[in-house]
C-alpha cells in the first residue's frame, strides 16, 4: 500500500514516516507533503493508496484538499492526523476514513490502517488493493461511517437522501446529484429520485400499478424505474446476462 504523508511539521512527518516504515510491508512510504496544496498534487501526478493527511496545515487545509482528492477519478482513502478532537466532525463530514489524535501510537495507526482497506477484483491482470469508499450519515442523532460496498442504493425524500445499506437505512445531506458527481459509473439513476449500485440488482419486475421496479439480492425492496432511464436499465441487465 503506497502511502503518502502530508504535514507541515517537519517532526510531525518524520515521525509517521518512521511509524509507517516500522511497520513494513504491505505498508510503503510514497512521498511526502508540507501542504494541502502540495498533497493534491502529489496524489494527481502519481497515485496512491491512502494518504495520512493532518487537518491544520497553511495554505490549503487538509479538509480541503480532502475534498479536491475525493473528486479524483479512483480517490486514495484519507485519514486524518490532528491534535485537536473537535476536528473529528470535520473530518467525518469530508469522508475521511480515519482520524488519529496526536501524539499517534504505533498501535492505533496499525490498527486505522488495517480498517481503511480492502482487496478488490484483478485489475490490468493484477490484484489491486483498493481503500474503500465511505458515505457519513446520521442515524440517531449520532455520525455513521457506511462503506459504500454495502449500500444498495440511495433515495431522495424530502430535504434529505436516504440509504439502503446492508446494515439498514440511514439519513445523509448530500444530494443526489452530488452522489452521482462523486461516485460516477459506481451508481445507476434510475429515476429522479433514485440511484442504485448496479451490481445490487437482483433484476427487473412490474410493479402492482404496471411500472417496472428493480429487485435486489438480499433484500425485499423495489425502487421504481422511470420510463426515461428503462432503456438503459434494460441495457445494463442484458449486458450482465451475456
């Protein structure tokens, strides 16, 4: 897993780089940053796996150039680094898929990067490892990290969009549109208010009022199919047929 370190501390970076290289492998140090700035543009000429990014840094903030990265087209996973807890929100609210409170033990930056990936399916011939994308939601009053792996797909009701997750539903502020700029062909819309992860459905039904309805593996629910995006429903499900 390359792995770059962005920190305008020059301590505070020789310190993770030292923890990281502590570790070995799969973890490998791939560069380094003084910035946000610096960090975004690290991560456009060369990619990596996962950046350890510190949220207070001049210039570009961490939370900002989290942002910018997570519009990449194959974005690295982002944990964060601070020494300030009341930047957890924060952190959360960009995606980050961790955050670390400084002075960072070895134990618990481990233990961040065992959680942050995942192996996926071969690509160009190799195995790729791939950090997991993350959705924040509420549920209960309290933040939720949902892996975008789970969801099945999202629903716009009223000022709010929900998610149909392996583990339930529960209720973000990001819009739909939004959702479909940041994930691009990982998601289906379906109809104005619905995206679904394609490889979710289970296929195609009609409904009890004669309109076409999706069904998906694992669970009971249908979302409705508009007549404007059939067509390309229907096209998805005879190309997985083949």
């Amino acid at each position: 897993m390359k792995i770059l370190v962005a920190d305008d501390e020059p301590l505070a970076r020789d310190y993770l780089v030292s923890l990281v290289r502590q570790l070995g492998e799969p973890y490998e140090v791939a560069g380094e940053a003084a910035n946000g700035r610096e960090a975004v543009a690290r991560c456009e000429a060369d990619p990596v796996d996962l950046v350890l990014m510190d949220i207070q840094m001049p210039g570009m903030d961490g939370l900002e150039a989290a942002r910018r990265i997570a519009q990449m087209p194959v974005p690295p996973a982002v944990i964060f680094t601070t020494a300030y807890a009341e930047h957890a929100l924060p952190a959360f609210e960009v995606n980050g898929a961790g955050y670390l409170l400084k002075p960072i033990r070895p134990e618990k930056l481990k233990e961040a990067l065992e959680k942050v990936t995942q192996v996926t399916r071969p690509l160009l011939g190799r195995e790729e490892i791939r950090p997991e994308l993350w959705i924040t939601a509420r549920f209960r009053g309290n933040l939720e990290r949902i892996p975008f792996s789970s969801v099945y797909y999202f629903r716009a009701e009223s000022k709010y969009v929900v998610v149909r997750h392996e583990g339930g539903e529960a209720l973000i502020e990001e819009s739909l549109k939004r959702l479909e700029k940041r994930f691009g062909e990982r998601l289906l819309r379906v109809h104005r208010n619905a995206l679904v992860v394609p490889e979710r459905i289970a296929g195609l039904e009609r409904g009890p009022e004669g309109s076409m309805v999706l069904a998906f593996d694992g669970i009971d629910d249908r979302i409705e199919v508009s007549r404007r995006h059939l067509p390309q429903v229907r096209r998805l499900l005879r190309a997985t047929a083949t």
